[in-house]
C-alpha cells in the first residue's frame, strides 16, 4: 500500500479522480488527480510524517474529517513502516482519549477543529501522543506541515505480511470501539485481492465512473482503495458528506455507473432521485455494507436508473472479518411492497469457497436446525490478527477456529442467511431490524424507521420525519404485528449515529426514555 499509487502510475493507469472539495492535506492543488498525482502527494505526506518524527514500527494515529485522504495518510505511514490507526472524527472526545491511549502512538494527525474541540470537552489530545502533527492551522502542543513541509521521504519499506499493517475501528454502536488490527495478508492478500478480481456483472469495467459516499477512516474504503485503483475504471469521484444539494452537481458532472455509499447516506440522497436530470440514470451497480438497507431506498434507486437490469449488491460483514455474505437485488426482488418478512433481511449466501458459516444455540453453541434462530459464527481466513489492547474481549468472540460475531440470524435451507438482529439489540416474539424494514415500506412518508427493545414493556417504534404521521397510518400498519409502543416521532439530527451512519440505539433510547440497558446480553459485542 506504501507504494500503491506509484505502481498504478508506472502502469499506466488512466483512472481520473474527481473531488467534491480538496484534500486537507493539499487544500489549494483543486479537485481533480491522476495516479502520478496522487503517488506525488503520498510521497510527499510521507516526508512529512517522517520529519514529525515518524518511523519503522510506530503507530500513527489519523483522526480529521472526513476525506479519502485519510487513505493517502495511511499510505504514506505504511510507506515509511509505520503502522497508521484510522480513527473518525465523528467520535466523542472520551472515546478518542480512549483510543488514542490504548495505541501509544508516536505521532498523531489531526486537524485544529477537533483538537479544539475535544479541549472544549475536557480532552488534550496532544498530551497523548508523543508527536502531534495538524493539517492546517497551528495549535499549542502541535506542528503544523509548514514545520515538515520539504522533508525528502525515505525509501518506502515492504512490510512483513503476517505483522500489523493498518489499524481501523469498528462502528461503536453499543460504546468505545474496538481497535481492529488486519495484516497485509487478511485486508490486501484476502479482501482486497478478491474484490480486485474482473467479476463478470458486477466487476469493475475500465469504462466505468466510480462513486464513493463513504466514512473513510473506515477498514472498508482501505481495502477499496486497494482493488479499485488496480481495476482503473475511467473515473473515480469521492464525496464526502451526505447534503444532496452538494452532492448534486458533482454527481451531474460524473454521472455514475457504480455506485458505493453508506446505507444512511443513500437515505439522504434520495430527494436527488425525483429529479427530470436524476444523475443515477446510468447506474447498473449499487452497493452497500455497513448496515441495513431498507426495501423502499433500494426499490427508489433501482427505479431512478434508465439500465436495463440494474443490480444491488448488499454486502454484510464485519470490520474483523470482511464481507460474509452478500446478496444481488433486482427490481423484481423488491418489487413486492409491505410483506410481513421483506426480502431485503435476506443476506444470501456466505462468500464461496473463502468463508463458511453456522448458526448455533447462544447458550449451548450447539448448532441449531434449518429456520430457528441463533447466534451467528464464521471462519475466514481474512480474519484480523486481534483487538489492540483488549485481548480479553478478543478471546471471548472466538470458539476455537471459528469467530462469534455477535448477529442472530437463521438459515433457510438453500443455505441463505436471514438477519434478525444484533445479539445486544434482541428482545423476544420479532426482529427489531425486519419490522423496521416493514414499517418503512408501509408508511411511506417516513425517512427512517428505528425500533428499540426496551426492558420493561413492548419494544419503542422510532419514526424520522418531518410531517406528522396520521393515527389511521400508524394502526393500519402495525395491525399484524406484535405489539409495540406508541411511536415517538424525531427529526434526523435528533438521531445519535455513528461515522458510518449506524443509529447508536442505546444512546437514542436513553434520550427519549432515560433507560440505558441492553435488551440483550451484550456478551459478544
């Protein structure tokens, strides 16, 4: 990965790469690069870490806001034989503190706004770390690259591919995440080399355009960085946020024929849809992973393209394993609408030949029959190398070879996998995540549907939207289901999330009813 782009450009690679704003680590070289550009702004950021006072073996922490640069630093650390920490910035000042900690880093990069702001919190970043190195303006305890700017990089170092290459997170839904540690042998050998396969359908062409709508200081757009610029399509355009007004005219510019963003993201875009000059005409490939993707965001999607047989490709998997499973909608899949069980919780098959799956008893791990429910367990060989600094937490989430991932789910008897919930999110009689794809099918008016377990009564509908929703509406649409609370309505900024757009539900539900603990057991989170 430290010499990544420079191979792309000494093969030719014609993929040009469209911004929605500069890079922070190049805010005045504009919005469009090649690959010899970018492998000149990665040697170049690679000086700078190494005049920061980074080298062979150290921990680099990367936290600022979001941009695919984070990418571009990880690569310059990796080239020096440093091992980069991506964190998103979208995280609370306590859990950073806690992160940032548990790496012991020798340099952290980060930004002036989020120094400040974690001060404002009661957090001094820069007394964390051994170095602190700011993109842009200065701030005490800080360098700031006008103070590494020049520095002549050293010769890029070939790391071992069993050791530590990168270091992400993962979501943090229920609370602190965990420091996910992957090789050069599980996240390049195992995840990246996959995708960087010609796929018929659904591979990368070297005519497509590529559009990223991502949380890049996640493990997933690592690995994308790796197999999409070895696959060259024409265009690659990266957007950063999720307001559809500055998406827009990007979009427009680039129509896309590949289209990868997060589920929350594909949400917020949707107004972009109704348009006469919708720019998702020529797409014939959506893909999303992260989280739940509901039937009416894939159902509007699908639609908006003019391709003949446009596909979703949904994707689940963890920031510890990779993809597991991953299934293909079509407008004919979606087509039907409000159904008691929606198709889209059924995930397909786990990835073949590389993964296998069972599902077993949560208190026996006894394997359990085709069509009951149970905890999910894997084997893969992209599993990471372990959680940094929680080695306790780690061993609790294997069983043997096989590693726990914390989902209910139940098999049917074509082997496909129907998730139900996250073990720490389950209460009894439904699944949480299949009501809310049902709610969100039946009532039409609503953005998004959030159903919480709570301990002392029947689960608490949530509903974003910005209209009243009539009684008549909500009655009609639950009549056949278990019982639920009235539903509490909220806007989508009243909604805690994630940097990759996940609902922090126990965060929203102690907001709206003051209570705090899980439904579920939590033991595998």
């Amino acid at each position: 990965m430290g010499v990544l782009f420079d191979d792309c450009a000494d093969h030719g690679v014609p993929t040009t790469v469209l911004l929605d704003r500069p890079f922070d680590i190049a805010p005045g070289a504009g919005l469009t690069y090649d690959m010899p550009a970018l492998a000149g702004l990665v040697r170049e950021a690679s000086g700078w870490l190494a005049a920061a006072g980074a080298g062979p073996g150290d921990r680099v922490a990367i936290v600022k806001r979001n941009h695919w640069d984070y990418d571009l630093l990880a690569c310059a650390a990796i080239r020096l034989g440093a091992v980069p920490a991506q964190l998103s910035a979208h995280l609370a000042a306590e859990a950073l503190q806690e992160l940032v900690k548990r790496l012991d880093s020798a340099l952290l990069v980060t930004d002036a706004a989020l120094l400040r702001r974690c001060r404002d919190e009661g957090v001094d970043l820069p007394s964390l770390a051994s170095r602190v190195l700011s993109l842009d303006s200065a701030e005490e305890g800080a360098l700031t690259l006008a103070d590494v700017r020049g520095t002549t990089p050293p010769a890029p170092r070939r790391p071992v591919r069993d050791e530590p290459l990168v270091i992400n997170h993962t979501s943090g839904t229920t609370g602190v995440p965990k420091l996910v540690v992957h090789s050069t042998g599980t996240i390049i050998g195992k995840l990246a080399g996959l995708e960087a396969n010609r796929l018929p359908v659904v591979g990368v062409r070297r005519d497509d355009t590529l559009v990223n709508a991502s949380s890049y200081a996640h493990g997933r757009t690592f690995c994308w960085t790796a197999s999409v610029c070895c696959l060259a399509p024409r265009r690659i355009v990266v957007l950063t946020g999720a307001d559809p007004a500055t998406a827009d005219p990007v979009l427009r510019s680039a129509p896309p024929t590949v289209v990868e963003a997060l589920p929350a993201t594909f949400v917020r875009f949707t107004p972009l849809l109704s348009r006469l000059d919708n720019p998702f005409r020529d797409v014939r490939l959506y893909i999303s992973t992260y989280d739940a993707v509901h039937p009416p965001v894939v159902r509007g999607y699908l639609a908006a393209s003019a391709v003949r047989r446009p596909l979703w490709m949904q994707g689940w998997g963890q920031t510890e394993t990779g993809p597991i499973t991953f299934r293909f909608l079509t407008r004919g899949s979606v087509a039907s609408r409000g159904d008691r069980h929606p198709t889209t919780r059924n995930l397909g098959r786990p990835v073949p030949v590389r993964t296998r799956l069972k599902v077993v008893d949560p208190e026996t791990f006894r394997p359990v029959a085709r069509g009951e429910a149970g905890l999910v367990l894997v084997r893969t060989p992209a599993r990471c190398l372990g959680y940094l600094g929680e080695e306790r937490r780690w061993a609790a989430k294997q069983d043997g070879k096989w590693w726990n991932t914390g989902d209910l789910a139940r098999r049917g008897r074509d082997g496909s996998v129907v998730l139900l919930d996250r073990e720490v999110d389950s209460v009894p009689e439904l699944s949480c995540l299949e009501t809310e794809d049902l709610l969100e099918d039946r009532l039409p008016g609503v953005l998004e549907c959030i159903v919480l377990g709570t301990t002392d009564g029947p689960p608490l509908p949530v509903l974003v939207t910005e209209s009243p929703l009539p009684q008549h509406e909500w009655v009609t649409a639950t009549s056949d289901l278990p019982r639920l609370r009235e539903p509490v309505v909220v806007r989508w900024e009243d909604v805690p999330r994630t940097g990759t757009g996940k609902v922090r539900r126990l965060a929203l539900l102690r907001a709206l009813t003051g209570q705090s603990a899980p439904t579920g057991t939590g033991r595998w989170t």
